[in-house]
C-alpha cells in the first residue's frame, strides 16, 4: 500500500530543483544529465531540427557534451529545460546566447521537442516566461531571434508574444532542395504588454 510519503517529492530533487522560473503552464529550469536522452532524441527528430539550422543527424556523445556545456554556461549564456507545470514533464528546451551585457541585449532560441505538447500553447508560455525573466531578472533591453521564412507557427507565436520583424537575410540558408530567407524578430523592453 502506497502512504502520503511514498507519493511525495523526493526531498533530494528539490533541493536541486529549487530554482525555476514559472510562467502560466510551464517551468523553466536548469538542465540535469538525465535530460540527455529527451534532448537526443528530439534533435534527431526531423520534424524539430526542420525548424533549426541543425542538419544532420547528432551522435548521442556529442548531444552529451553539448548538455555538459549547457549545465556549466559562459557569462555569454543562459539554457534551460522547458517542464510543463502540472506534471513537471520535460517538453522543451530554450536559451538566451550571445549576452551583449553593455549594450542589454541578446539572441534567444526556443522549441518545444514532445509532439504531445505542440499546438497546446506551452510554446508561447515558454516565450512569455523567457522574456519576462530576460528584462525582469537579466536587466536586458532586447530580445532577437532568427525563424526560417517558412516557420508560420513560430513567426505567429512570436507576434502574439510582440516580436516585430526588423529585418530579413535573403536567401540565407540552404535545405531541403532550396534557399530560404531567415526572418529578424525582436521584442524590446518597453514594448511589452
């Protein structure tokens, strides 16, 4: 017969987990080793890395080693592990690189990897959130992010989330049999709502 106790948190992951930052539906939060297999296997999954500018399939050694990196980032960088709140799954990963911290601003990259999650609006949650903590917490002016011309979803997203286009890089990279162009979105502090 299963007690109260057995069904409460192992009192070890919270201490390890302690920090997070919520939004609405998802949690953000530092990578764990464990995270490797889910992160492995999403960016071997075709469907994910067509939004990416990741080409060819990852050898799960080197996924491993770019988790190692992840969970000891450079001052230039912040990376995280998108869980969705009710049931702490992880569903996602997202980052902040390219920290200019002179001028407050940064590059930011985001996908949701379980295609249970995908059109239930984690997406948009896991954006709000980043941003929120980008200009609350990290002091930043501006957030950008690179799209693939073809990637109506994130681009409808992201103008939910109050992304304006600044620019476009034509014909800029080169997949599946033809160029694309890669669309500039930014959000800036005070154009939040």
């Amino acid at each position: 017969m299963r007690t109260e106790r057995d069904l409460a948190p192992d009192p070890r992951d919270q201490g390890r987990r302690r920090f997070m930052i919520a939004g609405e539906h998802v949690i953000l939060r530092a990578f764990e080793r464990e995270d490797v297999e889910r992160c492995y296997r999403w960016m071997n999954d075709p469907n994910i890395v067509r939004t990416l500018k990741t080409r060819y399939p990852i050898a799960f050694e080197n996924e491993a080693e770019w988790l190692e990196g992840a969970m000891h980032p450079s001052h230039f960088e912040r990376h995280f592990a998108i869980e969705r709140k009710d049931d702490r799954s992880h569903i996602g990963n997202a980052s902040i690189h390219d920290i200019d911290w002179v001028s407050r601003t940064a590059w930011f990259g985001l996908f949701i990897g379980e295609p249970s999650a995908w059109n239930r609006g984690f997406g948009g949650d896991a954006i709000r959130t980043l941003v929120r903590f980008a200009f609350d917490d990290m002091n930043l002016e501006k957030l950008r992010i690179n799209v693939f011309d073809y990637n109506d979803r994130a681009k409808h997203v992201l103008a939910a989330q109050g992304f304006v286009e600044e620019g476009k890089l034509k014909k800029d990279f080169y997949r599946e049999g033809t160029w694309h162009d890669i669309v500039i979105l930014s959000v800036f502090r005070e154009g939040r709502s």
